[in-house]
C-alpha cells in the first residue's frame, strides 16, 4: 500500500489531462468499490475509452498513460493531480 497515506477509500486517486490539437482525454488513477483502475475519457465525445484494474494506483497511472498513447499515438507531457 505505498501509495496510500493510511488505508484507501473509494474515490481517492489522481487525475491528468493529455490533449493534442484534435483530441481532449482526461485519464483517471482511481481507488473503486471493487478495486483500483486506470481509466481515460474523451471529453469531446463524452464517453468512457477504456478502463483496466490495476494493482494500485501508480499501476492505475501507468495503465490510464498506455491506454492515451494508444489513442494519440504520441503522448504529451502529462502532469498527475491528486483527486479532490
């Protein structure tokens, strides 16, 4: 549980944005009811691309990150937030 301060609770995660001039994703690193997961959504089409489980929350990074460069084909610099 490295990436946790204490025991994880559903929602905590992180969040980041990779846009390209024709496309907006935002990717997700989450902690969920079931487990964590790396996520993205196109904010464009309003739509869930994909979503994977992870074992923790870095692997949720680094899931989400894998997922937006195989949409993007190049993926920009990408800065991590902790979730609210």
């Amino acid at each position: 549980m490295a990436n946790y301060n204490g025991f994880p609770w559903v929602g905590q995660g992180f969040w980041a944005e990779a846009k390209t001039k024709d496309r907006h994703l935002r990717l997700f690193s989450a902690v969920t009811e079931v487990g964590e997961v790396g996520c993205v959504f196109d904010m464009q089409a309003k739509a869930w691309i994909a979503r994977e489980w992870a074992d923790d929350l870095e692997d949720g990074k680094r899931r989400a990150e894998a997922i937006a460069k195989g949409v993007l084909n190049t993926l920009p610099p990408i800065d991590w937030k902790a979730s609210p």
